[in-house]
C-alpha cells in the first residue's frame, strides 16, 4: 500500500500539492499547540517548505526497488531501447546534482520507461511477460542502488548484444 501511494505522490503533482497542504496544516496546529497561539498563516510557508524537501531530497528506497523491478521486467523481455536505462545514467553521472535521483525526476524515468515499452510492443509487435520473480533476478538483488542497477543492465544488454536498431 505504501509503494503504491509513494508512487502516485512521485507521479502526480497535485497529490503532492494536497500531502504537503496537509503536512503543513498538521505542523502548523502543532506548533500552535505548543506556542499557545494560532499559528494558520504559516500554513502556505510550511507548505511551500515540506514540497520543496520532498522534491529536492533522493527518492525513498522502496519507490527506487520499484524501479529497479522496472528495469528487471525490461531485461526479462529484451527491450531493445535504452530509454528508461539513459536518462537514470545520465541523472547518476550529473555530480552538479549530486549524483542521486531527486523526487521530482521520477516522472521523467517513469515515462522514459513507458516509451521503452510502448516502442517495444509497436516495433516487434511482441507479448511483455510479466516478470513472476523480479527479486531474484542480480539486477535487483545484487545492485546497491537503481543508478547501480541501470549499470548493471546497460553492461548485460552490451554483452548479450542486446541494441536498439
């Protein structure tokens, strides 16, 4: 339940505009509480406060499993584009971001995900089986973080020849 909620928070904005609302709205009436005078006009700085940490700050390990078992079901059908793979490299290599995936990048890996597969399926025309085990597989289970399991599958499509055309 957890994962699903975090995903949808990383993947629609305005859910993320309402969790940080009420955030705000709960710190607030706490530190009204605690102060012992109403403290509501700070709601829209708390606000803008909690969005921005949650945007800014590396994404939570189980929605980072989670695209790591993405990146296990592109192995698995051998998708041929590199999509989804390229622009977690490329957010990795970028040390002026430090060098981690921010909350606010998750669509884009998200998306750049869905073209792999919609071009897939276009392209070759082909049935993507769903991955019964995708925790056994090393991707998942040996890689530290998602910018070691996109390595990971980058160096297993080169070896096993696995390219876009």
């Amino acid at each position: 339940m957890l994962v699903v909620f975090l995903e949808l928070f990383y993947r629609e904005w305005w859910i993320q505009v309402l969790v940080c609302i009420l955030l705000a709205k709960i710190i607030a009436d706490l530190l009204s509480v605690y102060f012992k005078k109403p403290l509501k006009s700070l709601v829209i700085p708390f606000t803008a406060i909690v969005y921005f940490t949650f945007i800014f700050t590396p994404l939570p390990s189980v929605v980072q499993q989670e695209l790591k078992k993405d990146l296990v079901f592109l192995k698995f059908n051998k998708v041929k584009t590199n999509g989804m793979i390229n622009r977690i490299i490329y957010i990795c290599d970028d040390k002026s971001q430090g060098g981690y995936i921010k909350g606010f990048q998750y669509e884009e890996i998200k998306d750049a995900y869905l073209r792999d597969i919609d071009r897939h399926s276009e392209k070759d025309g082909a049935y993507l089986s769903p991955v019964k085990n995708a925790e056994a597989d090393p991707i998942y289970k040996d890689s530290q973080d998602l910018c070691e399991a996109a390595w990971m599958l980058n160096k297993y499509k080169a070896d096993h020849q696995i390219f876009p055309e």
